[in-house]
C-alpha cells in the first residue's frame, strides 16, 4: 500500500512539473530545534541539524509546491528503560533521533515577490533512535510521524532562507497507550536551487 502511494505521488509531482512555469532542484540544510511533549521527557528544544535535497515547482508566479527529502538528527532525553517510561519516571538517558523527513509544501508568492509562505504535511520515517530504548523486542518510538508544517521562505536569486515550525500530528509512543508523546520542531535553514 506504501509503495502505491509513493509511486501515485511520483506520478503526480512528473505530471505536474511538466505543466508548471518552473522547476528548480536544489539543496538544503540548516538547524533543528526538536522536543517530544509527554511527561517522560526534559522540557525545551533540543538542537540538531537537517539537510536534504527540494523540488520546486511553481505553477505560476504565485502558487506552486515544494516537495522535499531531509535528513534529520536530534535528540531528546528520556527514562533509562521502557518501564520507567511508562511509569514517568524523571528523564536520563540520551538518545538520538535519525528521521527522514518528507515534507510537501505548498508555497504561495501573494504579491509575486521574494517572499514566499509555506505551509503542508511531513511524513517522517524514524531511520534509527541510536539508543538502547529496547525491552523485549519493543522500541520505545513508533516508526512513522506525520506533521504539519507551517513557515516563511525568502527567495534571493538562486538562494532560500527559511524558516519553520512543525508539530506532530500522530503519537509515536511505541511503549503503551497511557500517554501520548507528539513531536515539535523549529527548522532555520538556507537553500541553493540550481
């Protein structure tokens, strides 16, 4: 079922640039500021960094869309075993958070100008969570987080700086059903287009 929809949105993203005004490869990184809201977690941000590849594809001047593929690392600081996880016992072990993170981004140019608003959903797909958050077999971390992202990007020639705020949609506790954990992030970054 996967593998249908990802070959529908392939299909979709050909068949629309090949209609659109402009189609723009390029690459981005930057900063991630990156928490998970549940009470077995430290409070604030953590920092981590993104980098990855963007498709645009404008549409006309105002409107277009930007699907991209980013790598993302962070961390977050939790319960040194499943068990006190669920119990929500205070945070002690460190763990970084590898995601590919596919986000799909509308852009719209309202005066045709430099700058551009972004907003739309972000898969994100859990690569590693570089611990040892295991207990009996189950990962502490569901596999897949679906977001929603909103943000600014300023278009300077062949160069993007941007900014976004992403918050989970989907709880990723893999250990019980007694609290939700849902992901927040921050994302400051630059991108070239070629």
């Amino acid at each position: 079922m996967k593998r249908i929809a990802i070959l529908s949105a392939a299909l979709l993203l050909g068949l629309s640039a090949a209609q659109a005004q402009g189609v723009k490869l390029g690459v981005r990184f930057g900063s991630t500021l990156y928490k998970i809201d549940g009470q077995q977690f430290k409070d604030g941000f953590n920092f981590g960094y993104h980098l990855g590849g963007a498709l645009e594809v404008m549409f006309s001047k105002k409107f277009g869309i930007q699907p991209e593929v980013l790598f993302n690392k962070s961390k977050t600081e939790t319960a040194s075993n499943l068990g006190s996880i669920a119990q929500g016992i205070r945070p002690s072990v460190v763990a970084d958070l590898n995601y590919l993170s596919i986000p799909v981004l509308l852009n719209i140019r309202p005066s045709g100008g430099p700058l551009v608003i972004q907003a739309g959903p972000q898969f994100g797909i859990m690569m590693s969570n570089g611990s040892t958050l295991v207990q009996n077999g189950q990962a502490a971390f569901k596999s897949g987080d679906l977001s929603l992202l909103g943000g600014l990007q300023l278009n300077l020639a062949m160069f993007r700086i941007y900014g976004r705020y992403g918050i989970g949609l989907s709880n990723i506790n893999d250990v019980s059903d007694q609290t939700k954990w849902k992901s927040q992030m921050a994302q400051l970054g630059v991108g070239i287009n070629f």
